[in-house]
C-alpha cells in the first residue's frame, strides 16, 4: 500500500493527509489510528461530539470519519458540525449496522461515503483518497472560479484591452488577496487611485479603504492627521479624534503621492509599519492596528531616496511588490474604448441609442485621439469626454480644430507619426535606440522623418549642445 506522500507524487494529493476520527468505542478508535498510521496518515482521535468540535479548530482535517451511533448523539451530529466548520471536509459515516436506507440518507444529508463495519484497510484507504481528491478538486474549481469573477470585476474597474492593462488586471488579482504592501508608480492621471482600491477590494480585508493625499495636507497638521490626538491636547481639541491610521484597522491606508510625504514624518510612518502600532499625540498608550499599506507615487521611490528626497529605509519596506500603471500614449489602442465609456457613462447615458451616438463621436475624433500624446493621462481623456458632453469645442494639440471621419491610410499615418515622435522623446533622439525598440533601419526613420515634418534627431541634439555652448556654431 503507498504512503499518502508517494501517491502525492501526481500532484493531487498533500504529502500528509490528515484526518479527524470520531468513535465512541474505545478498542475500535485504537485501531482505526494504528491502521490509518500505518497507510501513512496522520490520525487524530475523538470519542465524543464535544472533542470532534475542540479538534476541528486544532487540526483542521482533510477528512473526518465518524462512527454512525455516539451514545447521546449520533453521526449526523458531527456531520453537521463539521460542515458548519468547513463545508468542503468530507465526512465519512461507518456503522455496523448499516442497511441501504441508512446509507441513502447519509448520502442526502452530505456525506461524502458511507462504510459498512468490519471493512479492510485498503477500502478505508480507498474512500479516504477519493474523499481528500474530491476536495482538492473542488478547491481548486472554487479558486479558479473566484479568480475569473475578480479579473472580470477588474475589467469594469481598469478598463482596456491593452497588453499592459492585461497583465496589469493579472498581478492585481495575484496580488491582492495577500498581505504584501504595495508601491504603484505611475504618471498624473493614470488611475494609480482606482488601482489601489482594486487592491483593497479584492483583498478580502473586512475594514475601510482609508486615503491619505500626501500632497494635500499642511505638514503642521500631518501628524494629527495620520495619529489622532487625545482631547484637550491643545485649544479647540475638545474631545479625542481618531487618526487615518487608527481609522483604517482591519483595512488598508492608501498614502496617494508617498513623494510628498516630509522627511521627518517618514520615519513614524517606518516606525508604525514595523510595529503595527500608533501613538494618538497626547497619549503613552500604543494602540495596535491590523493595516495594510498601499503606496502611489508619480515618481520612482528609489531614485528619490538617491537624491536625498526619501528615506531608503522606507523604500524598502514598502517596496514589497511595485505595479507600474501605464501612461495613457502606452496603451493607443485603449483611447477609443475609454472615450466611448466615458460618454456613456456622463450624465448616466444608457440606451443603444446613445450608445450609436457615442460610437459616432468617437470615430469622428479617432485620428486626433491617436496623434495626441495625453500629457494629463486618463483624467485628461475624462475631461474630453466631458466638454463633448456639454457642447463645448474639443481642441486636442496637434489636431485639427474640426475634426471628419478619417480614411484607414491617415488614421495609420497619424498613428505612425505620434509613435515616433513618443519613442524619439524617450531616447533622447537617439535614432539608433529608436530604430532598434519600432524595428526600423535607419534610412527608414529618416524617410519617415521627412514625411511627416519632424526634425531629424541630430538636427535636434546639435541645436541643443550649441544653446548649452558645448558645440560653438560652424562659421
């Protein structure tokens, strides 16, 4: 017969499968463990309803099998109990009395099997392999099921069909159910608020999302802010008031632009993450606090902390896991969904109708859209959505002022224009890093320089050196 851990080898069983045995019968509970230790599981005794409930707590069993008659009480009892414990232990029943309506009724009220005494080892083996794979099974469908209903929740949070707002939805649906903190990184307006509260929602944290905008508050008031005060702390402080920290137990403290965040008060914030503790201004006594943290910042945190500007030691307790949100230019493909969103959703627009009229707007726009670099992110698009809304004239830079459906050829030209131009500001008109990230050969670039009226990258970076004095000008 193979241990448990030996059949473990496919992947479906735990190297040490245990289980909870319940008999009132002192010999025949002895000799259920000796048998089920010598197939190698972990065996645990109980003689009454009472023990069988105080184990289940300790142990937490892979399986129970229980005895049909227990003085007073009977199988059932522990049947009911264990699956109000845990749904998903199998409860076996075994009694040496059994006849087929016993063992139906068994089956309707939810055991998983029922054994008819005396049985062998190798059936006890059996049905108890069969009992824990069809949890296993069942736990892994109900994970699986879980997961897919939070990434299609995350897609009516963070909208897109990007690749990057994919993988994006993926390691937020990884992530979140730990207790991992977490940095996100990304520009003004990219939504680094929605993803932070994706975080706490599907983190199963039963306390408040509480946000702290680290650029907001006065740096007098950030300590009262964060840490509450006790009352009559100082004129006006007429009763105690419980700080954002202290606010956010059994939840998750948002810290929206840590940047900002005073030098001084960084090092109280490492002090409460370390020991789970705040002190309201006023009072000795530390109150403990079950809070996760979430950080956002417009700029990475530690070459912040290399230009002197944040504590490293804080870059590093919060650098547990960093999710970077995409600029908007990153993601072209999204602009036209977002937009339609966003013009149905204003002013609660709801029909097919509006629906057309969104879509009709959208692609009369689709070329300037595309050429446009978003400086102001997601929020910028919101703000277009919403002057379109309200009647008023949409001028996006570098389009034109009325903007007409566009052919295939000019919406792929815009597009291959305002690439382009992004890569070259990314590398610093460095056209041999340009060509290599869009595939390009050099005279290629250059070709499609000329086409669309951009300056050629060295024309670029000669001007540049000549206004800074480190190329003088040929005579």
């Amino acid at each position: 017969m193979n241990h448990p851990a030996e059949r473990a080898g496919s992947g479906d069983l735990p190297e040490s499968i245990r289980v909870l045995v319940v008999e009132d019968d002192r010999d025949y509970r002895r000799s259920l463990v000796t048998a089920l230790g010598l197939g190698g599981y972990e065996a645990v005794a109980a003689e009454s309803l009472t023990d069988a409930q105080r184990l289940l707590k300790q142990m937490r069993p892979h399986a129970v099998l229980t005895d049909l008659f227990l003085g007073d009480v009977d199988g059932f009892a522990v049947l009911e109990a264990v699956h109000a414990a845990d749904p998903t232990i199998p409860v076996l029943l075994m009694s040496g009395h059994g006849d087929v309506p016993t063992a139906i009724r068994a089956m309707q009220a939810g055991a998983h099997d029922f054994l008819e005494k005396p049985f062998a080892r190798d059936q006890l083996y059996a049905a108890l392999r069969v009992a824990v794979q069809h949890r296993l099974m069942k736990l892994e469908h109900d994970a699986l099921e879980d997961r897919l209903q939070t990434l299609a929740e995350l897609e009516q949070m963070l909208l897109g069909k990007s690749p990057q707002m994919a993988a994006l939805r993926r390691l937020i649906a990884q992530i979140a159910p730990t207790t991992a903190e977490v940095t996100i990184i990304g520009e003004t307006g990219t939504g680094k608020d929605v993803v932070a509260r994706a975080l706490h929602r599907f983190s199963g944290r039963p306390g408040p999302f509480v946000t702290v905008d680290c650029a907001s508050i006065p740096p007098t008031l950030f300590e009262s802010e964060l840490f509450g005060y006790e009352a009559g702390l100082f004129t006006g402080a007429v009763k105690q008031r419980v700080g954002r920290i202290e606010a956010a137990h059994g939840g998750t403290v948002f810290f929206d632009e840590i940047d900002a965040m005073p030098l001084d008060l960084q090092a109280k914030i490492l002090r409460v993450l370390q020991e789970k503790q705040v002190e309201r201004l006023g009072s000795t006594h530390p109150v403990t606090v079950d809070i996760r943290v979430i950080a956002a910042s417009k700029v990475a945190l530690p070459a912040h902390a290399d230009a002197g500007l944040f504590r490293p030691d804080l870059v590093f307790r919060l650098n547990t896991v960093t999710l970077r949100v995409p600029a908007l230019r990153e993601r072209r493909e999204d602009i036209a969904l977002l937009l339609q969103h966003f013009l149905q959703t204003i002013g609660g627009r709801e029909g097919d109708e509006d629906d057309d009229d969104a879509a009709r707007t959208v692609a009369q726009l689709h070329t300037s859209l595309l050429a446009h670099d978003w400086p102001g992110n997601v929020r910028e698009l919101h703000n277009v959505a919403e002057q379109l809304h309200f009647g008023v004239p949409v001028a996006l830079p570098g389009a034109p002022p009325h903007d007409r459906p566009q052919t295939l050829a000019d919406t792929l030209q815009a597009v291959e224009k305002a690439v382009i131009e992004d890569a070259l500001r990314r590398h610093d008109g460095n056209t041999a890093a340009v060509c290599n990230e869009l595939r390009l050969g050099l005279t290629t670039l250059y070709r499609k320089l000329k086409q669309f009226g951009l300056e050629p990258p060295g024309q670029l970076r000669t001007a540049n050196r000549r206004a800074a004095g480190d190329d003088p000008p040929r005579g």
